[in-house]
C-alpha cells in the first residue's frame, strides 16, 4: 500500500499522466529549466538528495536522468563533484570557408564524425540541382553524426556524384573529414556556394538520435560546396540541435577563391 501510495504520489508531483518513464517526464522538466536559464552556465545542479526530495523518486532514477541530461550536451557530470550546466554552447560560424572540425577547434572542442549508413540513390530533384547532375546520375547520400566533445550536436545527409567520387562512402568513414576526403580526389581548396537556413520539428528518428524531444525545434542548414572552377561537389542537409549550438552567418572570407576570378583562385 505504501508504495502504491508513493506512486501516485510521484505522478501527482510531476503533475503528469501515467505513460512516460518517470525519469524521462523529470528529464524534461530539468531541460525546459536549463533551457530557459534558471541555472546559469557553469553553475552546479542541486545535490542526487535534493532532486530526490523534489521528485519524489530514488537515486537510480535521478542518476539515469542525468545521464540524458548528459548525453544531450546540456550539463557535464563530474566524478566527486557533481553536475553542472555546460559553460555554452556551440558558436557554429558559416561562411564560405566553413570547415566543420576547423570550427569546434577554435572552440577548444574535439571534432568527430560517425557515418550512420551510405547508399548509391537516384538524387531526389532538390539535390540533383544543386549538384547539376543529368537525370540519371547517381549520388552516393552517406548519413552523418557529428560531435562536438563526444556529444552529438548535428544529424546529416551529405550527397556526393557518385561518378566523380567512387567509393566515397568508405573513403569519407576512413578519414572522418570532409575537407580530407575531399584531398584524396585531389580537390585541394573549395568553397561553400550557398546556405539556406530554416527550422522545423524533428522526425522521431531524428530527436531519438539527437537525445531530444519531438517537441523542441531544430535548425536546418542546406548547403552546396563547389571546387576552384565552380562545380559542385557535394551537397549537405544537416539537422542542429538548437539547445547545444548556436549559427552565425559570417561575412565572406576575402581569402576564399572565387570561381571564375583568376585574381583569388
């Protein structure tokens, strides 16, 4: 009886139905807090007792919440010490010259990549486009994780020619770059010809993969990259996780070669 009681008592406190795990109806209590600044950057997180006594529920649950607290890139866990709110965010800057592990380097974050899966496709019309293929061509679509500190802030679908970049999808997983696979077809420099920024719900799979509700937002980036002589070479639609990264769109970088003009290739 008394467990059924405290139950009850949990659900009450939580002010949710029965459905959702408890730990993940607290998890989302914490993050709209954390969200919305009630703890600011760096600050430590109330003690295991205290989210205990709040909730309701035992040590088990609130130490699986935060370990989704963690895996979302919204506090660090610190063995003896505690939890506290990440410092910031990801300050994620496109320009024409935009490199992905050049970007979280300059933040002190460790960059890497995780291929998902990769396949050769007949190219939908948006991405056939983009890359100016002829109908027929085949683009190899490889899906892309990416992380910033071991914590997953973007999910991607990258299209490349398959006729120009054969056997891409094992070449791009080998080197776990883009600007490196890039070098091994002897593209040495490119740029970023375009981005279209918009934003959207995610799909089921794509908040399962970025440890995120249905119902938070993300940011889309659409983006097209081009050689020195103005050819496209690949062309990218990547979902951000808008809790854990920030986009500035920067000005041109004068450096950058522009396709057509001698005096900057």
């Amino acid at each position: 009886m008394v467990g059924k009681t405290r139950k009850n008592d949990d659900r009450r406190k939580l002010g949710r139905k029965p459905g959702p795990a408890v730990w993940k109806q607290i998890e989302e209590v914490l993050a709209e807090e954390l969200v919305a600044g009630r703890y600011p950057p760096g600050s430590k997180l109330p003690t295991e007792p205290e989210l205990m006594a709040r909730f309701f529920v035992g040590r088990h649950t609130i130490r699986q919440t935060m370990a989704r607290l963690e895996a979302r890139g919204l506090v660090r866990i610190e063995q003896g010490r505690g939890t506290f709110v990440h410092d910031e965010i990801v300050h994620y800057r496109i320009s024409e010259r935009t490199r992905f592990s050049q970007n979280l380097l300059d933040q002190k974050r460790d960059p890497t990549y995780r291929v998902v899966s990769a396949c050769e496709i007949v190219p939908p019309d948006t991405v056939r486009d983009a890359l100016k293929l002829a109908s027929g061509e085949m683009v190899t679509q490889i899906d892309v994780d990416s992380f910033a500190n071991d914590v997953i802030i973007a999910v991607s679908d990258v299209y490349f020619p398959t006729a120009r970049f054969p056997n891409v999808a094992s070449i791009y997983t080998e080197l776990n770059s883009t600007t490196k696979t890039y070098q091994r077809y002897g593209i040495q420099d490119y740029i970023r010809l375009s981005t279209r920024i918009s934003s959207r719900p995610p799909t089921e799979d794509e908040a399962r993969r970025l440890f995120q509700p249905v119902s938070r937002p993300l940011l889309i980036t659409r983006k097209t990259d081009v050689d020195p002589d103005g050819l496209p070479i690949s062309y990218s639609e990547t979902c951000w996780c808008a809790d854990r990264v920030e986009l500035t769109v920067g000005q041109s970088d004068s450096r950058a070669p522009v396709p057509g003009d001698p005096k900057r290739e």
